[in-house]
C-alpha cells in the first residue's frame, strides 16, 4: 500500500474531505452513521485503485477524486447491507453501525449513500462510467442474493462460490479500474485489461479474507474470526476441506453449519480440519494465481512508477494479515 501512498497520498485525502462534504443532508442520522463508518478505518483499496488507474492512463484532470469518493460510497452501503444481512457486531475492530443504531437504520443509511452515488455521478457527466457503475451495483446485489442461496451448501463447487465472489466483492474493484480507464481516454482493449486486473484483484482480495476468517484474530482481522462458518458461508477454505475429508469429518462440519450458535470449541474443531486438510494453502495458492494473472493485465501499459505501484498493491493484497 505504501507505494500507491507515495503517488496518491494527497488525493486519497482530498476523497476523505469529498466523502464527508458528500455526507451532507438535513437528516443527522445519515452524517453520524455514515462518518462512522468512514472513521473506522479501511484500507481505502478501491479508490485508490480508481486513481492510480486514472494516473496510469494519463489523466490528470479533476473528476477523479469525486468518482473515487463514489466507490466509496458505494463501499460503505454494501457494508452497512451486509452487516445487516450477518447479523455482524464488529466491523474494523469496533461495533458495527447496525449494532449501535439498529437493523433499520443501517439499511436507510445504506440506501442514501447507493442513492447520493448515484446523483454524484450524474455530476461528473460520463454515461460510460454511469453505465459501469449502475451494472456493478447490480451485479452486487445479486452476488448478495447468490451468497443466500448458497448458505449451508456442503456440495457448494469451487466454480459457483468464485462466481459469488465475483458478483459480490470483485466486481466493484473491477468497476473503479475501469472508471479510471474512462477518464484516461484509452483504448477498449486497455479499459478491458484495467477492468480484468481489478476483478482478479478482488477475487485475490476475497480468497484472502476467507483464510483471515480461518486463522486470524479478532484483533488483527477487525471482525469477529469464524463469523462466516457461524452464518453457514461455504467459503474456499471449506470448499476445499470438505472435497478432502471422510463422512464422519463432513458429518461434524454439517453438525455446526447448522447451529445457530457455534462453540469456541466446536470453532477450533472445524478450523482445525481445514488447517489439516490444506485448506488454507488451498486458498492462498488460489489468491496468488489471480495476482499472476494481474502481472499480465497490467503489460499493455508504460512500465513506471504508478505500474509499479499497481502491481506493489497486488502483491499487498496476499501478504496482508487484516
């Protein structure tokens, strides 16, 4: 991350400062829920990846702070949605917005910041990025649905969970990388190379998260650890595990994907199996294929500081513990 800093440092404070202006309205609630989420931290991967994409393609005008404020926006809604949807009480290592302002409210607030996208965009006045923004946004919301449906699945496949990871945390990456594309001017075939590293990116980013679940603490994962094996997410990991191990093993995992509440115990016994059956390598092998092919995305372009940069934060993505 350092190094994308070292290039985008002012203008991803510049997105801080457009974020909270565009927060602005006559209901409170919005500003104290939406700044509280914005003050919680987070590593502010997507609108950085807008911005050095812009910067890769050779644009130096002013519209991309705004768009990446929007990616922001658009960010933070899915958060405050799937919060909801987890039952979540931590987010970022603090209590998450639905647990000190309610269900109900997280869900209106999400709705602002999807509508205010939305009504941003518009002012920045390219149909092309309105057009790639409005398609991610409905892709998420059916990775959402995807992801419900695949609660609990033992025989989930390996090719259907990466399509939810595509629809419900790839996309959106995908979408800012190539925002940045737009505004650069270039070719469709470098739009298409910008948006293709941000989708094997985000799924990289995703596959990492599942080990996190796995193997990290609270502490260092800002959310609590096994929260996904609690909610009956088949994630790679467990993918992975359940392809590996004997009936009796399949049958114990089954056993507290259909609880409503899960054991430290009976945690430790799942994330133990996954360990033994080489779950976690599975998926971390997984992650750094996707980075290899975002080398290759990434060739039509200048070799430079900001390609260098670009790549510095792919590599991030599978060596980061939180």
């Amino acid at each position: 991350m350092q190094s994308a800093l070292n290039i985008i440092g002012e203008e991803l404070i510049l997105v801080e400062q457009q974020f909270r202006k565009d927060l602005e309205s006559d209901v409170p609630l919005i500003r104290k829920v939406g700044e509280y989420v914005l003050s919680s931290g987070g590593k502010r991967v997507r609108p950085a990846l807008l911005l050095l994409s812009a910067r890769l393609c050779g644009y130096s005008g002013d519209k991309a702070v705004p768009l990446a404020s929007v990616v922001e926006f658009i960010h933070t809604a899915t958060l405050l949605h799937d919060d909801v949807v987890d039952s979540a009480t931590l987010r970022r290592g603090i209590a998450s917005a639905n647990t000190l302002w309610g269900n109900e409210a997280s869900v209106l607030v999400g709705d602002f910041l999807f509508s205010k996208s939305f009504s941003l965009m518009v002012g920045v006045g390219s149909l092309d990025i309105l057009r790639i923004f409005s398609e991610a946004t409905t892709i998420i919301a059916e990775g959402e649905v995807m992801q419900l449906l695949c609660t609990g699945e033992l025989d989930l496949a390996e090719d259907r969970y990466i399509g939810v990871v595509r629809s419900k945390t790839a996309i959106l990456m995908s979408a800012a990388c190539e925002a940045g594309a737009v505004l650069g001017g270039v070719s469709p075939e470098k739009q298409q190379a910008l948006a293709n590293f941000g989708m094997d990116l985000g799924i990289a980013f995703q596959l990492m998260d599942d080990t996190l679940d796995y193997i990290a603490t609270e502490e260092e994962f800002g959310k609590s650890i096994g929260h996904d094996l609690e909610e009956g997410k088949i994630t790679l990991p467990l993918i992975h595990t359940l392809r590996q191990c004997n009936e009796d093993e399949k049958y114990a995992i089954e056993a507290v994907i259909d609880k409503d509440e899960m054991s430290l115990d009976e945690f430790r016994h799942v994330s133990g199996l996954v360990k033994r059956y080489g779950g976690i390598e599975y998926t971390i092998d997984s992650a750094r294929r996707y980075i290899s092919n975002c080398v290759s995305h990434l060739e039509p372009f200048e070799a430079g500081i900001v390609r260098d940069a670009m790549l510095r934060l792919a590599d991030y993505v599978v060596t980061r513990s939180k």
